[in-house]
C-alpha cells in the first residue's frame, strides 16, 4: 500500500477527513519551504501537496501564477523541489507528498528519470495538470514502477464517460476541481460539489479530495461534510504574499499560511464531528 493509500485509509478508520494544503514551492522563498511544510503537518495538515514553478501556469488563477513567477524568480526547478522534499523527509518519513505541476518539467527530465528521482527524494504522487488520460500510459508506468500515485483532475463539467476513464487509470485519489475556470475563481456550490462527488463515487472506491474555492474554515467545513479530504492553496499562498507585502518577513508569511491552516482544520473537524 503506498503511504498516500495508507493515509487516507487510517483517516477513514479515525472518522477524520484530510487536509491537503498547497504551497508553490520556492515562495516566497526556497528557505521557507521545508519549514513551512513541517509547521503546517504540526497543526494538521495530513498531505501536502507541491507546486512545481512552471512559467505557464494555464489553469493558476493572478494568486498562485504569481506565487509561480516569484518561485522561478527565486531559482527553483523541478530537481531543485526534489531536493526540498529529500530535506523534508530527514524529518518527516510519514505524511505523503503530492507534487502538482505541468508536464513541461517532467516530460525534459524523462518520464524514467523522473520517477526514481522523485521516488528516491520521498515523493508520493504526482498531478500533472495538462497531461490527458489518452497520453498518461507512458508516465503512468514509471510511476508505478516506483510505486508512486498518479492523480487525475475531474471537473464539473467532466462528462460521465470521461469520469470512467479517468478513475479507471488513477490512483491515490481523485481530485475534484469544485468550480469552472481558474483557481481562486468563483463561488463555492456545495450542493453542487456533491452531486459530482456522487458521480464520481459510482465509477471509484477512491478518496476524492476536493479544492478550488476553498478560502476559510468555513468553505473548508462546508467541503469537508461531503468529501474526503479539502485542499486548499490560493488562501495559503495569498495570505503569505499579503504578509509580505505588509513589510513582514519569510517568518511573518509562514505565521499567516500557520494560522489559515490551524483554522481550517477546526472547520473540518468540526464537520466531521
């Protein structure tokens, strides 16, 4: 069983759902990502997702391209992230690691390549944004050759045949995108959401995590009585940039995304209460 399969069965069995944070990489600053990371496991976060710095974020709405664009600007690169997540397990060998990015850097890297790099560095799975169900064969072996997850986006307007495709060739978890457009966009419809969870849930025994649109404890405890886990990042990566802007340091940033966390998971907790 991979660890991210592990996580989600012992949160089943605790009655808990999971909190699944996201954070670019490299911002505001390469420092901060480690720290960052571990800090937001220590108030509750149970899977952290990585956002691979990418130069065309297409599906990043202003907030996360941004967090994109200061990232590249600070020198990270997908080996450099592998290298985050290696430190990152010096310390923390349980909490599975989901990289979220686009298939630009892995496809320069080698489908090969890639897959023990990431394995040997402590990473879990993998979400490529813009490779499609019909192309994932290639990459989808060496990920499971090193036995690392593959997670695929459903989104709202998912038709009901393509749902069976995609949860017929992911893993881990499917990731359902709770509003149409870009991250950050829109109002959150929970009704909606799960109505499409229940679609979803009849092709698949998977967890299905959902995000876009999450904000605050409250959307996140709305999400969270419906889904199995919430993730939430254009909140985290706008409160650290607001942070900043204020005149606040890296330290000041990672206290803001702190106690976004520790707030939303309160809210999901007291969902599933």
């Amino acid at each position: 069983m991979s660890r991210l399969a592990g996580r989600f069965q012992q949160l089943a069995q605790r009655g808990r759902k999971a909190l699944i944070p996201y954070v670019v990489a490299g911002d505001p600053g390469l420092d901060v990502t480690v720290p960052l990371m571990h800090r937001m496991v220590d108030c509750g976060a149970d899977i952290i997702e990585l956002g691979v710095p990418f130069s065309d974020p297409m599906s990043e709405g202003p907030v996360l391209q941004l967090g994109h664009e200061r990232a590249l600007a600070n020198g990270t690169t997908l080996r450099r992230v592998l290298e985050l997540v290696r430190e990152f397990r010096q310390r923390d060998a349980d909490t599975p690691v989901l990289l979220m990015g686009y298939a630009n850097p892995v496809v320069h890297m080698g489908y090969a390549a890639f897959a023990d790099a990431a394995s040997a560095a402590g990473v879990d799975a993998l979400l490529t944004v813009d490779i499609p169900p019909e192309e994932v064969a290639p990459v989808n072996a060496e990920l499971q050759r090193v036995g690392m997850d593959n997670i695929f986006l459903v989104a709202p307007t998912t038709p009901d045949a393509r749902i069976r495709r995609i949860t017929a060739t992911a893993s881990g978890f499917i990731y359902y995108v709770s509003l149409k457009g870009v991250t950050g966009a829109g109002h959150l419809d929970v009704a909606d959401v799960a109505h499409h969870l229940g679609q979803i849930r009849a092709h698949s025994q998977l967890p299905v995590a959902v995000g876009f649109g999450i904000r605050d404890a409250a959307s996140a405890a709305a999400v969270a009585a419906v889904a199995d886990g919430v993730v939430v990042g254009s909140a985290l990566v706008n409160a650290m940039a607001k942070a900043i802007e204020a005149g606040g340091d890296h330290e000041a940033a990672m206290a803001a995304a702190i106690a976004l966390v520790a707030a939303i998971r309160q809210g999901i907790d007291g969902a599933a209460s």
